[in-house]
C-alpha cells in the first residue's frame, strides 16, 4: 500500500483553487451590484465545495502525519500547520453561515466590505496554509525523503 503514501498532496490542490476562485467571484458580485447575484450564488458554491476539500485535506493530512519524521522542527511546523487549517476551515464556515443570517448583505456596501474582511482573512490563511505545507515538504523532506 505504500504507493498510495504521501496521500494527503492528492487532495490538497481542490480546497485552495476553489475556495480562491468562490473569493473571486463574490469580489466581482459585489462590484457588479444588482447585476452580480448569480456570480454570488456561484461563489458561494465554490467556497462551500472547497470548505468541504478543506475538511477532506485535513483527515487525509492527518494519515500522513502519522507518518512523518518524529523530529521537533516537523512536530512543529505540522502544529501550525493544523492551527492554520483549523482557524481556515473556522473562517470559512463563518463565510458561509453569514448570507444565510444576513439579508441585507447583496444590498449594502458596508456590509459587503464586512463580509469581503472575513474572506480576504481566509484568502491569507489558505496562504499561509500552503506555505507551510511547502516548508514541511520541500525545506523537512516530509512524504519526500
Ligand atoms: C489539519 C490537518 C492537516 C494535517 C495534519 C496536514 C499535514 C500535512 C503533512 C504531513 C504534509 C507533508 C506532506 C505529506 O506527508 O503529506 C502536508 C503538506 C501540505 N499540506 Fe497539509 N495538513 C493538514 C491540512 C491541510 C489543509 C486544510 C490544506 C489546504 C487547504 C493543506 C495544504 C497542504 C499543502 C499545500 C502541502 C504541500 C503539499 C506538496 O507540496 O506536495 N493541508 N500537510
């Protein structure tokens, strides 16, 4: 079963491409207003499908880690790691469950900027996590070497 090890970098590529893209296209909904409910609906469903690859990154993560060099430096670095997709998968839960609580926010500017703050942190953690991935990667060898 060995050929099925580093498992975890197979699933790791759908949560940050369509949570980027769902970001995007609400970036572009609110720019067009009136006219951009549908690129809202569409990003919704982008960030709601890389929310679930999120959660799918972090159990497959998870197999993996149980596998990786038992060194302090990649003990520490798979911490944050996890903390970072942790406070992600937080972030963009509160993403989702914020149109279903606030009615106004296709209508009203400030609460757009709101909403925009919650999805550029996310935006920066999803960052942030991929980083770290690469440094457990190709700086600690883990799943390489
Ligand atoms: C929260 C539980 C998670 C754990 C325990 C975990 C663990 C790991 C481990 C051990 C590696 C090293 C490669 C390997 O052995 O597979 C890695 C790499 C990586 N992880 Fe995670 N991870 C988690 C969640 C996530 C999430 C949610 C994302 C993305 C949204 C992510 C993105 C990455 C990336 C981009 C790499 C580098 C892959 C490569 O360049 O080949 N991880 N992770």
């Amino acid at each position: 079963m060995d050929f099925l090890f580093p498992f975890h970098p197979r699933f790791v590529h759908f949560p940050i491409a369509l949570s980027l893209v769902g970001v995007a296209f609400v970036a572009v909904s609110f720019v067009r207003g009136g006219a951009g409910e549908r690129w809202f609906w569409a990003g919704r469903l982008l960030i709601f499908l890389g929310w679930i690859g999120a959660l799918i990154a972090g159990v497959t993560g998870m197999i993996d880690q149980s596998r990786a060099p038992d060194l302090p430096v990649v003990r520490d670095t798979i911490n944050s790691h996890i903390s970072v997709g942790i406070a992600l998968i937080i972030v963009f839960g509160l993403a989702l469950y914020w149109p279903l609580k606030d009615k106004q926010l296709l209508a009203e500017r400030t609460h757009q900027w709101g909403y925009l703050a919650l999805l550029l942190l996310g935006v920066g953690l999803i960052l942030l996590e991929s980083w770290l991935g690469g440094q457990l990667v190709y700086k600690l060898g883990v799943g390489v070497q």
